[in-house]
DNA sequence: GCCAACGTTGGC
DNA sequence: GCCAACGTTGGC
C-alpha cells in the first residue's frame, strides 16, 4: 500500500464534500499536469490519500481518502462544456486520467502548511515543501505519513 | 530545439 | 489582489 497526498481548493471541492457524497465516493477529476497524472496511474485500490486544502485561509491536510477505483480515462477532458475540457484529448487516446476516492476521516482539525513547515526536517524530502511546488497529486512516504499523523498529537 | 509570451497555481 | 514559480504553447 502506498500513501499520497491530493490537493483540492476547498470551494471547488472540500473534504466535507466528499464524507456526504451519498455514494460514498466521488472521482478525482480535472487534473491536467503530466506528473501529477502519472503519479494517479500509480495508484492502486487501498493506497491512502492525505485531503488536502490548498487556496483557502489555513491550507493543510484536513483528512484521509482511500483509492476504491484506479486509473480510467477523465471524461470531463472530453466535454467542450466542462471547465476542464482539453480538446487534445481523444476518447480513443486519452489524455488525462482519474481515480475515484472514498472518504476515510477528517481530522479534528487542520495539520496546516505552516505546522508542515515548523516539522520539515522531520519531514525529509517532501514534494509539497519544495520550493515553488504546484504538484496537486504527489507521493508521501510512509515516514512522511506517520510523522504527519503523530502532528495531530501536538 | 530555443525561448518569449502567456496562463495557472497557490501562499500570503 | 498580488506575484513568484512553474508548465505549456507556438513562432522561428
């Protein structure tokens, strides 16, 4: 199993959304960066995700989703329509990918960017300290996800 | 293949 | 709202 960390505007689309989703599940559309698509068709069924909430007044993780179903084409790639429509993308060769997510929990409170700061050596290399970092999709160690849990603690 | 222009991300 | 950092586009 293998643990990653997904961002998403909390306006657009929030942890709390997901946890009242009455399937239970939603997928994780709209996401148009190469890396962070490669990153998604790694993903396996039972991997964990850290929710986190970028763009908004504290930004953190707030969560924990699981991958229910892994890698299938995003349609919304195809939908002229939709705010995420890339026209370059074939249905007969797509382009962009998507998982689906299940909600798993939500944190009793934020483990925000600045406490991620204040424990980056403990940290190590993580892709979401780097500077200049925009991944939305990225890998966590199992380290990393440990140290992160033990934060709630504090 | 280079690189300027442009659009987007996301913290602050 | 600002703007630094970064990815993508497209002319050459």
């Amino acid at each position: 199993m293998a643990y990653w960390l997904m961002k998403s505007e909390p306006n657009e689309y929030s942890i709390d959304d997901l946890q009242h989703d009455p399937k239970g599940w939603e997928h994780w559309d709209g996401v148009r960066n190469y890396q962070a698509r490669n990153f998604m068709r790694e993903m396996k069924v039972g991997d964990r995700v850290f929710f986190y909430h970028s763009n908004t007044e504290v930004p953190g993780i707030v969560g924990i989703a699981e991958v229910c179903r892994e890698a299938y084409p995003d349609h919304t790639a195809f939908d002229p329509d939709d705010k995420h429509y890339d026209p370059k993308s074939d249905p007969d060769k797509p382009r962009w990918f998507m998982v689906d997510v299940r909600f798993v929990e939500k944190f009793p409170r934020t483990v925000s960017l600045k406490a991620l700061k204040d424990h980056a050596e403990a940290l190590g290399d993580f892709a979401l300290l780097r500077k200049g970092n925009r991944l939305s999709v990225m890998p966590v160690s199992e380290a990393q996800w440990q140290a992160i849990l033990e934060l709630l603690k504090d």
